[in-house]
C-alpha cells in the first residue's frame, strides 16, 4: 500500500505501458483486480505484442473469476515455440481439471526435459507437475517434484536468527511490559485481522466473512508490518526491537492507529467490517492490541503437517525462506505455535479461535460464530464463497473458487513415507 500513491504518479506524468502495468500488479497485490485489468487493457492496447503484459492480464482475470478467459490468454502464450517456462507454468496451473490439463502437463514435461537440471526456470515447472502427480496419486513422483523446485530455491532461512525474534517479541510484551505501554485512543471496530501459518486456511476464511455485506476482504497487506518496520525510525533508534516501545507516547500509538485506518478504508471506504488476512501479523498482534483496541483478531489454525505440506508444495514469496526445506518449516512452525500461545495467555478470548478442520466440516456453524464475534449479524451470503464473483490473488485463488471440498484435510497422510523428518521435528506438536 505504501508504494501505491508513487505508482499512481508515475502514470499521471506519464501512461506508458510500463507504469500501467507497474500500478496494475500493485493493485493485483491489493485485491483491487478489476481496477488493475483495467490498467493492463490500456496498456495491452499500447502494446499488444507484449507477453507479460499479457500473463498480467490473465492472473487479473483469474482473480476475478473469469477462468476460461484467462485460460484462453496463457494456452496462447504457452504454445509459442520456445515458450517462456514461465507462461508455461502459468497454463498448467490454470488448466489443471480442465480438458486442456493433459496438453498443459505435456509441455511441462518437455520444458523440463529441455532445460538443464538446476536451472532456476524448472522451479515453477516442478511445483505444476507435482500438482498433476498428485491428482494421479502418484505422491512418491509428486514429492519428488516438489523436492526438485524447492532445492531449486534459495536455502537462506536462519533457524537461530528467526527463534531469537520470536523471544524478541514475547519478552517485549510479557505482562508487565504490556500493561506498562502506551495505548491508542482509537477503539474502531472496523478492522479483522486474520493471522495464522500460510496456507492454514486463511483465505477460504476472509472469502466466508468477505461475503457478508458489510464486510470487505482486501487481502494480505502489508501496511501493517510496515508500520512496525517505521517505528524505530519515529523513535529515532536504530534497533529494530518491540522493546523500542517502552519509549513510545500515546500520540505515537494514535498515529499509527490513523495510518492504518486510513489505509484500510482508501481500499474498502464503505464496509463496516475490513479484512486483512495477511497471515504473518501473528507477529504484530500485540501492536494490534495497543493500536487498534477495537480491531478483531482470528486465529486461523489447522493440521500442523498439513499446515507445513502445503507451504512446501506452493511456491511462496521469497520472504517465506522457511518453506523450502522440511527442517526450516518445523522451526518456523514451533515459532508461530509458541508465539500464538503466548498471545492467547496474554489476551485470552479477545483472540477469535478459528479452525479449518472445523470449517470443512460444519462451515455454517463456524462462520456463524467468527460472524458473531467480529460484531456483525449472520447473513446467507457468507455461504456463497465459492460462487461470488470476487477478487482472489493468493496461491488459494483456484480452492476457494470450488465448494468446499475435505480432500484437503489429512492431506499428509499421502505423503507420510517422505516428511519423516518433518513428522519428528513437530513431534510433540501433533
């Protein structure tokens, strides 16, 4: 969100298709996904041999729910000679459990059998043929794969670095020092953050409260963790520690409550309730706690191993390093499991308890009851996820287009001969 006033500059001096499509991405990032399919018309009208602009254009649609159409785009972009692996990618993802899936898995197996074996372009080629193995049942082949493309990727998680800034934040808000830090005067009840581990269920959940018509979900922002990041700056430290709030004012509380806010309603100016599921505020939830006494806070959780397994057969932003390897998503899973605890003893039932399981399973009665936490009356609506036209842009978007489905659950169970050293990292955890 910050570096959305600079894009919108950036196409007021000048709109060439390279500062539409810069805007449009920020926008994709945003949910804003009509608004940024409008940008790359415009600009695919300016250029319309460009391919990326092109590949743009088509997870735009996608997001919006128009898969066929998005479809037709990257089949096109997919089947040039020498296509770009990318694009290629691209199409299977999009056509796997359509009648295009087989020609989409037949390129991905050329395209991998063309390029050399540690090539970095293999990397979402192998996230996309472990999919179709696994829909084969193939889960040995299917691991494989998803062990290629991970292997494939930067090995830059630090397990000792990572522990010391989770002790970092539960020491900075242990109950003393909690009750000692300034407060924000701002009680808005505006504000849902739904925290948790990625690809714990986070987005099936904010489409099932996005659906409610007072509600908006505007995706993961990262306006949140990067009014933390200001904070030493406002301080005038040069330590970036929660300890740095011991020297804090309530006007400094205030003005981050305002920035956020402000944020929040440029996306969402009408909702009651706005959702920000940016998975990784388990981090900040005693900011939240300062900042915005009225906000509502979800704890989306689910099966630890499946919780893990998912995060290391999706290709994730690189700022998820943990994810590619066994060993780094068990630290960063006990880190996440504590901390949680550790909120949860701090702040007890302000914190809403949601689980995906559960969800499955009765997900009328447990929407009902996160409705009803988040202070709004039950609405129908919140049923019709899966076919409301909306706007989807995490690794979740083709999921939560579907009813939903148990398949997902115990998922680790197919795969149980291969995270061994997954399943005893956890141990205690399961």
């Amino acid at each position: 969100t910050a570096a959305l006033p600079h894009f919108r500059r950036a196409i007021e001096l000048a709109r060439t298709p390279a500062a539409l499509a810069a805007l449009a991405e920020c926008l994709l990032g945003l949910s804003k996904s009509e608004d940024a399919l409008a940008l790359l018309d415009e600009a695919a009208a300016k250029n319309p041999r460009d391919p990326q602009l092109r590949a743009a254009r088509a997870r735009a649609l996608e997001a919006l729910g128009k898969q066929n159409e998005a479809l037709r785009i990257v089949e096109e972009l997919a089947s040039g000679a020498q296509s770009n692996p990318q694009f290629i990618a691209q199409f299977a993802t999009s056509a796997r459990g359509t009648e295009l899936g087989p020609k989409a898995r037949a390129l991905v197996t050329a395209t991998i059998s063309r390029l050399g074996p540690s090539a970095p372009a293999l990397v979402p080629l192998h996230y996309a043929l472990g999919q179709y193995l696994e829909d084969d049942a193939d889960f040995a082949g299917a691991f494989a794969s998803f062990k290629k493309a991970n292997d494939l990727l930067p090995q830059t998680f630090d397990e000792r670095a990572a522990a010391a800034q989770t002790d970092d934040v539960i020491d900075s808000f242990s109950p003393d020092r909690f009750a000692a830090l300034p407060r924000s005067a701002r009680d808005d009840r505006t504000p849902v953050f739904i925290v948790g581990m990625p690809r714990s269920g986070t987005t099936l959940l904010e489409r099932i409260l996005g659906g409610h018509p007072d509600a908006a979900g505007v995706g993961e922002l990262d306006t949140l963790p990067m009014l933390a990041s200001s904070i030493p700056a406002r301080l005038g430290v040069s330590t970036y520690s929660y300890r740095n709030l011991d020297g804090a004012t309530p006007a400094l509380m205030n003005a981050l409550a305002d920035e956020y806010l402000a944020s929040i309603r440029s996306l969402a100016p009408d909702a009651r309730r706005v959702i920000d599921k940016m998975p990784h505020n388990f981090m900040h939830v005693g900011l939240i706690a300062l900042t915005l006494p009225g906000a509502s806070i979800i704890h989306n959780r689910r099966h630890p191993l499946d919780t893990c397994l998912s995060c290391y057969t999706t290709w994730l932003r690189a700022s998820h390093d943990y994810a590619v390897s066994l060993r780094g998503l068990a630290a960063a899973y006990r880190n996440y499991h504590r901390l949680m605890n550790h909120w949860s003893a701090l702040f007890g039932d302000r914190i809403v308890q949601s689980v995906y399981e559960e969800t499955v399973a009765d997900t009328e009665g447990s929407a009902r009851r996160v409705i009803r936490a988040i202070g709004l009356d039950w609405n129908d609506a919140c049923l019709s996820f899966h076919s409301r036209a909306g706007v989807v842009t995490t690794a979740s978007v083709h999921q939560v287009r579907k009813p939903i489905y148990a398949t997902s659950t115990n998922r680790w169970k197919n795969y149980e001969p291969f995270i061994g050293e997954l399943i005893d990292a956890l141990g205690d955890l399961l």
